[in-house]
C-alpha cells in the first residue's frame, strides 16, 4: 500500500482514495460542510441540489452499512442510485478487467463509490474512470469515508468533554494488520498535535509498520501494548475492530488467540475506564468467541458507535457535494422544509 499512487488534496472533480489527501485545512472544510449538512441527513429538510445526477455505487465485497448510507445521502441531495453488488452479476465474473470495467460503468453515471477486495484496486478504478470515485473500502487498504466519520465523531465526543482531538490518548484494538478502518484512522488523526496511540493486537494481526511509521512521522507517538488494559490505561477514546477472518487462513482465523472477547465491561473497569469513548467502525460480531466488543458495554454514556453510524450520512454527503464543486450557497438555494412528518 506505500507504493501506491498519490492523488491529488481532496477537492471539486477530484478522486478520494486515501486519507493522505487531507490536511489541516481541507479537513476543517469538510467538516464544516458536514456538519451544515446534519438537517438535511436527519430529513429534517429535504434538497434536490442533485437533481439529474447519477450515483452508481460498485460493492465487491459485503457491506450494510457503508452502501446504504452512501447511497442514502446521495438520494437525501435529490440524485439517483445504480447500484451493483457481488463479482456473481458484474462482468467481471467473465474476466473483465478493472480498466474496462472502470471506463464502462463511469460512461454512464456522475461519480462511483467502489469497494473491493484488493488493496490498491479502487486506486486503479480512479485511474480508468472519467468520473470521480470515491473509495469505499480496497482490501486491507484504505477506508477514508470511515476514517472521516470516525474522526467526526471522535471530535464531538471530546467536545461534550471540553476537550479536542490534540493532545488526546487513543487505544486502538484489535486485527490492526487486516482492518483498513485503522489504517485510515491513524493517518488521519496524525493531521492532529500531540496525538498517542495505544495499540493492542492478538499475535500475527500486528499493524504494519507502514502505518506506524507514517504516524510517527507526523508527530504522533505509537505505544504497542501486550494486553488489552495496558491500551486502556489513561486512553480517551478506545476505537476496537473486528477480527477480519475473510482475509486470513482458515488455521490463523480458527487459533485460539482469536477466541474469546477483545473489550469488554470487566476490563474497562479494571483499567478504570468506564467513562471512555467508545468507537467501532461496525459491524460488531456478536457470535460467541468472536473476539469482538461485547455487548454488556452499550449502556455506558461513551457508547458512540450508533453516533458513528449515523454521522456516516452527513459525512458522505460532504463527500459527493465536494467532488461534484457543490457549495453550501448552491445546496441551501435548493433545500426546503418538508411537508410531511414521520418522527420528531
Ligand atoms: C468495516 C470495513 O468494511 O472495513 N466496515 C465498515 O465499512 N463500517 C469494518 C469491518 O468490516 O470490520
């Protein structure tokens, strides 16, 4: 993934295939724009600004929760979806190549969402399309949509604490190496001062080193931990992943190291952190022995990974309104109250 090419800072006509497209000040825009954006994500107001444009969304691999709120925010800023899932009804399926299918699929729409299972793939997607794409996840790559809405959120999390992302103490747990959610998040939060990483990870699912070194490089510090409590101790926000068992061994996904229960109440009690922040970019594997976040934490008042989910909308949506050179002018010309009511 070092090698792979770089892109341009994330702005109108551009691709988004990586976090390092972000710096201090286009990160404060987009945010900025994201959160103006919260009414119409909560369909409190109802905008057309896409009126005429076309999504298609390509998921190669699984996806709930990705898809849909991509999906869902092009279609709250008044555009229309196309969406194929699956290698099984794609030509791909016939040998088709990611160039050819690329240069097809991005005659026909006015910006992609890509997700697939090779790193780097979406990066090649982009080279091919004559449209921007917006990844959605390659491999054990990069995740930037999730890093984004992570990031969101960590941010009003601290701020109902008083505090800010600088200077902040983060455990991140987990299948470090597999789970791209993590690479993306600790390269963005590097944009940030004085940033301390507490990282624990059963053996063989270390983070590569890539990424600590780019964390490093910009300022943060890396601390690597030999237990669960040791990553808590003193943490914020505790960010923990799901065991990524599609992208290893049947033998190392099946090792006793992966069973059992990777955060939960007792631990966050014995590191004394019952009131940190919880993140999890979801799904949660809830089966036994998953090795996973339990569920007897979700009454504790840091519990923000629904929060996570629902800051997905308005994140994506400052995705496509960026890409496409749609100020907040042009979107508050074409938004309105809506006329009907389902919930408060
Ligand atoms: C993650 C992913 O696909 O990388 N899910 C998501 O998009 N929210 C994390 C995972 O699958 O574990």
């Amino acid at each position: 993934m070092n090698d792979s090419p770089k892109f341009p800072k994330f702005g109108p006509g551009q691709h988004l295939i990586s976090v390092d497209q972000f710096d201090k000040e286009n990160l404060r825009e987009f945010f900025t724009m994201a959160q103006a954006l919260r009414p119409i994500a909560e369909r409190k107001q109802i905008c057309t600004v896409l009126d005429g444009a076309v999504l298609c969304s390509l998921f190669f691999e699984p996806s709930t929760r990705t898809r849909l709120s991509f999906e869902s925010a092009f279609l709250r800023l008044g555009g229309e979806v196309e969406t194929t899932t699956g290698f099984t009804f794609s030509s791909m399926a016939k040998g088709e190549s990611i160039a050819d299918t690329s240069r097809v699929v991005s005659g026909y729409t006015d910006v992609l969402v890509v997700r697939h299972p090779d790193a780097g793939s979406v990066a090649e997607f982009a080279q091919h399309s004559v449209v921007p794409v917006l990844n959605a996840g390659d491999g054990s790559g990069e995740h930037p949509s999730q890093a984004l809405l992570d990031v969101f959120t960590m941010e009003a999390e601290m701020e109902k604490k008083g505090r800010t992302i600088d200077g902040c103490t983060i455990a991140v747990m987990g299948d470090l190496k597999y789970g791209r959610t993590v690479h993306s998040l600790m390269k963005l939060m590097s944009l940030y001062d004085n940033v301390t990483f507490q990282l624990y990870a059963p053996p063989s699912l270390e983070l590569p080193h890539y990424v600590s070194e780019y964390a490093t490089q910009s300022g943060s510090r890396v601390i690597e931990c030999s237990h669960q409590i040791e990553a808590l101790s003193g943490s914020d926000i505790v960010y923990a992943t799901r065991v990524q068992r599609e992208r290893m061994t049947e033998e190392i996904a099946k090792s006793k190291e992966l069973q059992g229960c990777l955060l939960n109440r007792a631990m966050l009690e014995e590191a004394n952190a019952l009131d940190i922040i919880i993140c999890h970019p979801l799904p949660r594997d809830s089966r036994p022995d998953s090795f996973d976040l339990a569920t007897d934490v979700d009454d504790l008042p840091g519990l923000s990974i629904f929060r996570q989910t629902d800051n997905g909308v308005l994140v994506r949506m400052a995705m496509f309104l960026t890409t496409m050179g749609v100020s907040m002018d042009i979107v508050a010309a074409k938004t309105k109250a809506k006329p009907w009511k389902v919930t408060d």
